[in-house]
C-alpha cells in the first residue's frame, strides 16, 4: 500500500505548491517526445522561459532533471582542467558551486561573506585577474538574501558571468541580457510554481562559443543538446533523450498562467507576500535574518525565539495545520526557520495562514 495523498500547505523552501494550471496538464496525455504538437509544447515553454529570464538567448530551455542538473550543466559547459572560476559564496548553494567548478576541473577561487548579508560585487570581481567564469547566486535560499546581480555583470570584464536563479526565477526581477548574465541556470519548484524536475536554463551565444568541447557529461552537454530544443533554429530536432514530456507540458501550462498575469504583477504579489509576513513576524516579536535592504520576499529567514525547539514547531505546524515550513541550512539549522512565499502561495491569505499558524505553535 502506498502512502495515502495528503495536501500540504507548501511554506517551506521549497517544493512550493503548483499552480493548478501546470497541475492540470500533468494529466494530459502523454505525446511522444517527437510528435509535432510536444515540439510546439517544447517551443512554447523555451519561449516563455526566454521571458522569465530576460532574454533572447536561442539556447534557452528547461535542462532535465532538478535545479542541481542546471549546475552541473552550467559548469561542466564551462570549465575545466586550467581555468578560473571565482565563486562568490554567502550561503550553501554558492559552498555547492564551488564544489561542482573544482569536479569539473577549475581552479576555483572562492570568495567567501557572511552567511545572511549579499554579496560584495567589487570584492568578487577583484578576487582574480583572468578568471574564465565568475559565479554568484542571484537569490540565496539558505538565507534568505537577494544579491546584486547587475552590478557584478558591470565589472565582470572579459569573464563568463554564471548565475543561480533558482529562488527568483518567475518571482523576482530577472533581466539576463541587462544584467550580463552569460549563463543561467533555475528550478521550476519555487516561484515558478511547477513539480521540481526541470532546471530552466539559458546561454548566451559568446558563452556557448567559449564553452568546453566534449565535456565530461554527455547528458548534459549543451552542444548536443541544440539540437534536442532546435536552438540552432529551425523546426528540426534530433533525438539525444526522451523529453520528460509530462514535466514540459505542465511547464508549459505554468509559464502561461504566470506570463497571462504579466510578469510585473506577479513580482508585484510576491513583494507584497515577503513584505507582509515579514512585518508580521517582526509584529509577533521575532527576528529576522537576513539583512535589511537585501531580504528575498519569496523566501525569508526568521530567527528561533530562545527556548523554543526549533523542531518541535515545524512538527507541529505540519501535524495539525498539514503546513510545511524549512528549517535553516548549514550551522543555522535550529536556529533559524525559513518561510516561503512562492508562485501561487505569494498571497495576503497565506501570510495570515503563516503566522496564525505559527503564533499557535510557538505560544
Ligand atoms: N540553488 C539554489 C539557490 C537552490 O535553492 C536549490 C534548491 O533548493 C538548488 C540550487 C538546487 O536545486 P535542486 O534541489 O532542485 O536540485
């Protein structure tokens, strides 16, 4: 027998809740992953990804496999043996970075900040003289800190710029193309608000020309992959794996519910939702964080009030509101909780939800 189906209240890091469109398509039935209406299925979902992302890379599409695979690809694409990756870290995933460009072959030089501030766009652009990459995490889900991009891609120089939008992808402002973002890489799990197992992901053309040749992963090669979503133009693919066909239609489906919105308003709700519960929670006396001025609205980071048993909570939130919400990362993972505010759960009624629940559960 399996596990029965239970809805949970998705507040957590991530998973987030779907919205009910890319739920929905989850149900359609399966195509063949060379059958003409997947191919406008694929087109479509690589056009509305050039949208989240701001750009108009032909080599944009959803990698498959979770936001790790558009890492993996990212820097397996990108380095090797004898190059330099700078890699800015103020929290896990950029700790994770610097891992996957040193498996990959790079001489990695990690910059490292204070978990739960931004990063330092001078002190990482400063940290090597001829790096071929520079990577940072756009928004730091083991944090809670948003990061300035924009100014990292002025002073990157003749450098590849690498960026993690796992956690702003379809919530935050993104603009590739303004920002100087020659590779891209995301997770549809979050604001994007589909299932996790696709990793948006985009190259610029200079990236692409400059990447690695027969990198060390084929799945994830990127010069093979052209030919898989037709970025060399054209309506012609060629088979290197089978599409997950389900996860792209219910992609797709996802991509037009957010961009029928309009992307301005979404930003606009998950503003408002990180806003207002993060007023909220300091309203019930607790601390955030993150520091003010760079704090993530689609995900925050609150403090565990003295004396309270961090896992005791989340238990009980779980237990009695079926509510789900993350515990820290790293050496912060019973003293801080983190509280998303992602795709369709970015409302004035979940924040209520939010800190009702939790109001119950720490009194
Ligand atoms: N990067 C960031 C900023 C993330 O938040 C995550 C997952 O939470 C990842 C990378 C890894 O993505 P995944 O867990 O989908 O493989």
């Amino acid at each position: 027998m399996s596990t029965p189906l239970t809805f949970r209240h998705l507040f957590g890091p991530g998973p987030s809740n779907c919205y009910p469109e890319a739920v929905a398509a989850l149900g359609h039935p399966i195509l063949g992953h060379l059958d003409p209406l997947f191919i406008e299925m694929m087109d479509s979902a690589c056009e509305g990804l050039r949208q989240l992302w701001g750009t108009a890379n032909a080599r944009t599409l959803p990698l498959s496999g979770t936001g790790s695979a558009g890492m993996e690809a990212a820097f397996v694409n990108s380095v090797g043996p004898g190059d330099v990756a700078v890699v800015a870290v103020n929290g896990l995933f950029g700790v994770r970075m610097c891992e996957v460009a040193r498996r990959a072959g790079a001489e990695v030089v990690r910059v490292d900040h204070e978990w739960g501030r931004p990063i330092d766009p001078e002190r990482v652009a400063s940290a090597h003289p001829n790096p071929k990459v520079i990577a940072a995490v756009h928004a730091e889900t083991s944090t809670g800190v948003l990061s300035d991009i924009a100014a990292l891609g002025r002073l990157k120089g003749d450098a590849l710029l690498l960026v993690d939008a796992v956690t702003s992808i379809g919530g935050l402002e993104l603009l590739a193309d303004d920002w100087g973002i020659d590779i891209g890489y995301a997770g549809t799990q979050k604001c994007l608000g589909v299932a996790p197992g696709l990793a948006p992901f985009t190259i610029s053309d200079a990236a692409f020309e400059r990447r690695i040749q027969d990198p060390q992963s084929w799945y994830l090669d990127l010069g093979l992959l052209g030919g898989y979503v037709g970025a060399a133009g054209g309506s012609k693919r060629t088979y290197h794996h089978t599409a997950p066909v389900a996860m792209v239609a219910s992609l797709a489906a996802g991509l037009d519910r957010v961009l029928g919105e309009g992307l301005d308003a979404v930003q606009a709700r998950h503003a408002a939702a990180g806003l207002a519960l993060q007023e909220g929670l300091q309203d019930m006396g607790l601390e955030l964080f993150a520091e003010e001025g760079s704090r993530l609205p689609s995900l925050t980071t609150v403090k565990v009030p003295d004396g309270v048993d961090s896992a005791a909570v989340r238990a009980y939130l779980l237990e009695r509101f079926s509510l789900e919400i993350g515990s820290g990362a790293g050496e912060f993972a019973s003293t801080v909780w983190r509280i998303g505010m992602m795709g369709p759960n970015a409302n004035p009624a979940s924040v209520v939800l939010v800190l009702g629940a939790l109001k119950e559960a720490i009194a």
